[in-house]
C-alpha cells in the first residue's frame, strides 16, 4: 500500500525564494505605505513652505528675507551655532577620548549625563538657566551687580543652545573610539609621538567621519532650537531673536507669507545639511 | 643594550599579575618569555616598554633607571600581538611615522626617511607593497610591517608580543626563521613573548619560564627541557609522563616503579610525583629489570620516531618514544604486556 499522503518533491531553490522575498502585494504594501507616510509628513509640508513663501511671487519673498529684523536673526542664529558647535567639539572629542581610552571611577554617571539633554523637555533646560542666571535666580543678583547680562540676551541664548546640542557630537565619537581600542595609540607612543601628535596623527583620522557627522547634526539642532531659545531669549525683535523665533513672531502677527519665507531659509539650511550628511557617510564608508 | 629589571611587582585590580620578578637581558640577546596566558609575561614585556607602571620595581636601560620614563622616551621597538598597524596610512607611512614624529631638530629630511623607510621594507621583503593599506595585507605580511615599523626608530630594544600567534602554522614557521636570521643580522636586543613552548625553544638564546606572575625557571633552552627547575617547567615544556608515589629515606616509590632517591634520607614518609619524557622511557619483555607492566594500546609511525601508548593496571597512559632500532628489536604488539621502566625520572617532592 502506498501511504495516502505523497510528500511533494522537495524543492530547495523555490523554498528559497519563498524565504528570502515576500509575496509581491506584501511587498508594495509595504513600500507604498512608506511613501504615503513620507509624502505626508514631509513632502507636503516642506513643498508647502516654498508654495506659502512664494505666495505672492519674489518681491515679497525677498523683502521679507532681506527684512533688518530678519538679517539681524540669521546673523543671530550663525553666531550661536558659530561658538555652539566648536564648544560641544571639544567637549564631544574630550569626553569620548575619557569615556573610551581610560577606566575611571564614575565612568558611566558621565555617560548617562551626556545624555541628559535628549531626556529633558528644551523648555525645562531654558528655564533652567533663567531660574540659574535670572534676576531673581541662584547667581543673578550677583551677574546684576557686575552689569553682566545673560537672560534675554545672546549668551543665554548660546548657552541654551550648547546645552540642548551637546550629545551629539559625543554620541557619535564615544563608539568608534570604544571600537578602536587604544591599542594605535600605544603603538604611536613606543615610536616617540607626544599627547598631540598622538591625537593628531592617530586618534582624529580614525574617528573624522564620526566627528563629521556629530558636528553636522549638532549644528542642525543648534540651527533649528526652538523651545529652550524661546524661554532664555526674551523675544526682543532684532536683538533676541533667531530664525525659528523670528519665523514664530511673524507668524503670530498673521504675516504669514513672510513666515514661510523665513522658514524656507531654516529650510534650506537643514537641506544643506542633510547632503553634507550623506556625502560625509558615503565617504565614511 | 642590555635590559634589567629589579623587583617588579604589579597588580590588576586584587589579581597579582607580576610577583617580584628579577631579570636580566644582555646585550643583544633574543630572549624568550614562556608562559600558559595570565601568567604576567605579556605585563612584564609591556611594563619594559613603559606601557604599563609598575607597583613596585625598576626598570633600567644598560644600567640606567628608566622607570619613570614614559613610553614616549624609552626608544624601545614594540610589535604588538595584533600588529596595531595605523588603518588610515599605507604601509609606507606606518612605517615612516616614528621618524615623522620626531622634533624638527631629529627630523630626518624627506629624502633621508624616504631611503630609510625603503630599506626597511626591503629588509622585511615588502617593498612592493608600500602603497597598500593594512586592511590589504595578509597576516604574514602586516606582522613584517609591524617589524619594519618598530625597528625604523632604530630601537635600543626590541620588545615583541605574541608575535606569530595569529598566524597560520606554515606563515608561523617561515617568519620564525626569518626573524631568527634578522636578529642574527641586526643583533638587537631582543624579547619576545608566546605561549608555544616549540617556539620558544627554537627561536631563544635564552628561555624565561613564567607562572602566575612569578619566573619559573630561566635558562637555555637545552637547560629547560633537560633541567626543569619545578614540576611546573617539566609539565609545561614537552611531553611527559607522571607517576604518582612517595619518597622516604632515600627511595622513591612510584606504583610499582621503585627507584633510588638520594636528596631524600629523611625516613618519614613524603608524597612524590616523578615525571619522564616519551624517550626517556624503555620498553621490555622481561621483568627483570622491575619495570611498570602496561598493556600495549596504540603503535604509530612517526617520522623517524615510533610513538607507544600504552595503559599501565591503574589505567594511566603511558606515552612512549623509541627509536626506528630499539622499535625493530622489539616490535611490540597491540593489547600485549610488557615492561616500562625509565631510563631517567625526575622527582618532586610536595612541600
């Protein structure tokens, strides 16, 4: 007797097909949703800015970027990220260079503290420094006496912005040291090189495309900060203001076209940063 | 350039890694530390180096203290076991760095470090590759850049970790040979860590035994295989075989093995394990001579050397060695009995 149920040839090709491709309704399903998705959520919105800003054709769109107030905030912006992104380098390359090449006591409170800035809320780290540095906060009275003014004024808003950019710089350094070892660096000690050479030679080409890429997305935070900047800046127009400030306060006096025109230079400004990104990865790779 | 370290101890973390540990390596010698992993050989080459500081103990250069010398300064020659070759340069440029790096006034010209770099890469036979990068070489060959690169500093000391011990066992025993000429070229002072005694062996003037952080034994190879200080050394480098007993005024009883045992006339009674080599061990039919009876288990050819196994009554093995002749006058069986009885057996004493 035959048993009733015949087994079907087995075929490993197919099986292997089966496993490695889904069926091609899955397939597109999931492609498609991913670019409905996209589409939505960032297509549309940033076709939207340039529509909204070109709404009333150049005239207007350039009068608006070429507005004093608004010069005054992208000049304001570029100084902020100009001393907030070489700060948080060296604080970035120091605190990779400790947290990967030695063993020291309270080792991982440091590394959790970099962290701090992506768990608190922008708001509450501005409002930390006005409750440290405001007039009736924990050093003002004595920042007051000496006419040194930090509150609603620009060294508020840069230490704001260090403050909520400064892991990512750190971030991306901490694990390419981690994989790297220190096993170069002893190597380029027998031979004679000092501390720097050391770090110039050795220790920064290994990691160069990693700092490339924190310094990239540190300044698109310090570009782009709203919240923190906002509590710190006390929105005095042309003085405190950068450009996502800017953009906020034309937009509450209903200039709306004008807010789409800033917002488009902000726009342009993560663009830019978005190919230097891609470019530095490809590189990297 | 001779080396001498005085009382070096160094610990990591509760774990002695280097008790008191007192060496001395002359000029020009190639010296070998030998040791099963965790017994402070690799600590002891990196605290020479400077790479590692001491709790204790000093360092000297041809009789100058250079403890407190920072790596920086020792001008040693260090291969690192797994080369540390610098990734993002080319082989020349590895190569080429600890003369780049010096102080503009040590600074060789451009030319100068381009012959240097050059002979040096030709000394290691890679002068075809100065262009490559690491991640393009073989093993063999990032091992001879490494070589190159520590030796361009012209290195007072040559100081090597595991040097072979990521290699394949051919490319091992090729660069073996070649380093053995290149010291017999150079004359660097020279010591190399590793953990396969053969190498060791082969390679050393001299063999530094090392375990849990203490120096075992420290002699010529012939020494250490003929001479072994401990029962550490003796089970450590070679084959050997054991035999349990005890030792009482003058005689030792191993199992049925009883043998005279001068350096022990005390009459109370002291537990003993003797050891013998493969080849130190004879085999017969008759029982004359008080050997050890063990039954015949296993018989292979082994170039020019007849490997014997054999299983004595309390089923312990017995590894033989004997000679293309001394196997011919026998020509012991499988599953037969016969009689082991050493030619020469070393004892230890338990303390």
């Amino acid at each position: 007797m035959m048993p009733a149920v015949q087994a079907a040839p087995f075929d490993a090709r197919e099986a292997r097909g089966r496993r490695l491709t889904e069926p091609a309704l899955v397939r597109w399903g999931l492609v498609g949703v991913a670019l409905a998705f996209l589409v939505l959520f960032l297509a549309i919105p940033l076709t939207a800015v340039f529509i909204e800003a070109l709404a009333n054709g150049f005239g207007p769109y350039f009068r608006a970027i070429l507005d004093p107030d608004a010069v005054a905030a992208l000049k304001l912006t570029v100084l902020t990220a100009v001393i907030a992104v070489p700060a948080n380098l060296v604080f970035g390359l120091c605190a990779g260079w400790a947290i990967a090449k030695f063993q020291f006591r309270g080792r991982s409170l440091l590394t959790t503290l970099i962290d701090l800035p992506f768990a608190v809320s922008p708001v509450i780290s501005g409002l930390v420094f006005v409750l440290l540095a405001g007039r009736q906060g924990f050093i003002g009275p004595w920042l007051a006496e000496r006419d040194i003014q930090i509150i609603f004024a620009v060294p508020g808003i840069v230490l704001a912005s260090v403050f909520v950019s400064f892991p990512f710089i750190a971030r991306e350094v901490i694990p390419i040291m981690e994989a790297g070892g220190t096993h170069e660096e002893e190597a380029a000690r027998v031979l004679g090189a000092g501390g720097w050479q050391t770090f110039w030679r050795v220790t920064l080409p290994n990691i160069k495309w990693g700092v490339l890429y924190g310094v990239i997305l540190c300044t698109a935070r310090v570009l782009g900060e709203f919240g923190a900047v906002s509590v710190v800046s006390g929105h005095i127009r042309g003085v405190t203001t950068t450009l996502p400030l800017h953009v906020e306060i034309l937009y509450n006096e209903y200039r709306f076209q004008a807010a789409f025109a800033v917002a488009s230079i902000l726009t342009c400004l993560a663009l830019v940063t978005l190919v230097i990104k891609t470019v530095a990865e490809r590189r990297a790779r | 350039m001779s080396i001498e370290v005085r009382h070096l101890s160094k610990m990591f973390g509760s774990h002695p890694a280097l008790c008191d540990v007192s060496l001395t390596v002359n000029a020009g010698e190639l010296l070998a530390l030998l040791g099963p992993s965790g017994s402070g050989k690799t600590t002891l080459l990196r605290v020479i180096a400077g790479l590692e500081a001491p709790d204790a103990g000093t360092v000297h250069f041809d009789g100058d203290d250079a403890t407190e010398r920072s790596a920086t300064d020792r001008r040693v020659g260090f291969v690192f076991q797994h080369y540390a070759l610098f990734r993002h340069m080319t082989v020349f440029e590895n190569v080429a760095f600890g003369l780049r790096v010096r102080p503009r006034l040590q600074r060789p010209m451009e030319a100068e470090i381009r012959r240097r770099v050059n002979e040096l890469l030709a000394l290691v036979q890679l002068d075809y590759l100065g262009d490559r990068y690491p991640s393009q070489l073989s093993g063999g060959q990032r091992q001879r850049v490494a070589l190159a690169r520590a030796l361009a500093v012209e290195p007072r000391v040559l100081l090597l970790d595991e040097p072979f011990g990521a290699l394949d066992a051919k490319v091992r025993q090729e660069l073996r040979r070649w380093l053995r000429r290149l010291h017999s070229q150079i004359h660097v002072t020279s010591v190399f860590v590793t953990h396969d005694q053969e190498e060791a062996l082969e390679l050393a003037d001299r063999v530094v035994i090392m375990n849990e952080g203490r120096i075992e034994q420290d002699a010529s190879p012939e020494a250490v295989v003929e001479h072994p200080a401990s029962s550490f050394v003796m089970t450590f480098v070679g084959e050997v075989n054991i035999f349990r007993g005890r030792v009482q005024s003058g005689k030792a009883v191993l199992g049925s093995l009883a043998v005279d045992y001068p350096g022990y006339t005390s009459p109370e009674e002291r537990d003993a394990v003797g050891y013998a080599r493969p080849h130190e061990l004879e085999l017969s039919r008759d029982d004359a001579a008080d050997g050890l009876p063990a039954t015949v288990r296993d018989v292979r050819m082994s170039g020019a050397l007849v490997k014997v196994e054999l299983v004595d009554r309390s089923d312990s093995v017995i590894q033989v060695e004997l000679g293309r002749d001394q196997f011919e006058a026998l020509r012991p069986v499988r599953g037969e009995t016969v009689f082991v009885k050493p030619r020469r057996l070393r004892i230890f004493t338990s303390h």
